[in-house]
C-alpha cells in the first residue's frame, strides 16, 4: 500500500501501482465499485484505473478523489443534485 484513507464507513487505499481499491459501507455507492453491497474484502475501483489519483476523501455517504492533474471525481449519494 502507498496510501490509505478513510470515511465515516469506508476505508480506500492507492497500492504501488496507482490502483485504487474500497470496502466498507457500501448502501449509496460510495465505494465506487459499482454496486450498492457493503463489502469487508479491499475491490478494485475499475473505473479510476489509468487515472492518477493522489489523495481520497470520504464522507457517510459520497467520496471524493483527487487526481494528479487537478481532476475531482465524486460518487455516492446525490439525492440533493
């Protein structure tokens, strides 16, 4: 791991080679792994692969990620737009 970093239910982690992987609470999508089931077991972000994400931020029920070009990527709940 190269880095790692948290929600309020969440946990993500950049490995050596840039990918991104989250588990935790999973009920508005705000791991990002393309369901909405709560998952103990570190799963592949698939679509930030190839983008070079450098810092993660999680809140209850959305994440924001960062990306070396100054890119901001957001997913969860957006029940408010």
């Amino acid at each position: 791991m190269v880095n790692i970093f948290c929600g309020k239910e969440s946990s993500f982690c950049i490995n050596s080679k840039g990918s991104v992987y989250a588990w935790g609470l999973n009920n508005y999508g705000q791991l990002g792994i393309g369901h909405q089931l709560n998952t103990c077991t570190p799963t592949l972000i698939k679509e930030l692969e190839g983008i070079n994400i450098t810092s993660i931020a999680g809140g209850e029920h959305h994440t924001l990620a960062c990306a070396s070009d100054g890119k901001v990527y957001a997913w969860g709940r957006n029940d408010e737009g």
